[in-house]
C-alpha cells in the first residue's frame, strides 16, 4: 500500500472526517474506498463503451426508402 498527501480546504476536510467517525473507519481508509469505486465504475463505463463501439451500426432505411414517422419507431400507441 502507498501513502499519499493531499491537501483539502478547511469544509472538506472536516466533512470527510465526519464521515470517516460516521462509518468507523480512517480518513484514510474512507478516501481509499471512494477512489477505488470511483476508479471501478469509470473502469466499467469505458468496458461498456468498447463493447457499444464494437457493434455493427444498423441501418435505419434502405436506399430509396424513407425513415419511419416517430410514433412507428417508438410504438406510443402500443406503450399506452
């Protein structure tokens, strides 16, 4: 495990301890915790975003065809 100073102004560092007596735990546990999570979903929204990039795009008309209105494309009447 590495140690790592960081400043905070005065308020945030009185709510982060706050919130590390609330939840029994270190400031720097607690700071440690909220980076690896944040670290985690920004992990698992880039995943998500390879996995939409590696789609095929679909084709939304053919040639000569015109778009469907936006009641037919989004059904309105069957979700009444």
């Amino acid at each position: 495990m590495k140690n790592v100073t960081i400043a905070l102004d005065e308020k945030t560092a009185a709510w982060v301890r706050a919130q590390a007596v609330q939840r029994d735990t270190s400031v720097s546990r607690l700071v440690g915790e909220m980076l690896r999570a944040l670290m985690s979903e920004q992990c698992e929204y880039d995943q998500a975003m390879q996995r939409f990039l590696a789609k095929t795009p679909v084709r939304l008309k053919r040639r000569g065809q015109r778009f469907l209105p936006r009641d037919e494309l989004h059904d309105r009447a069957g979700l009444r």
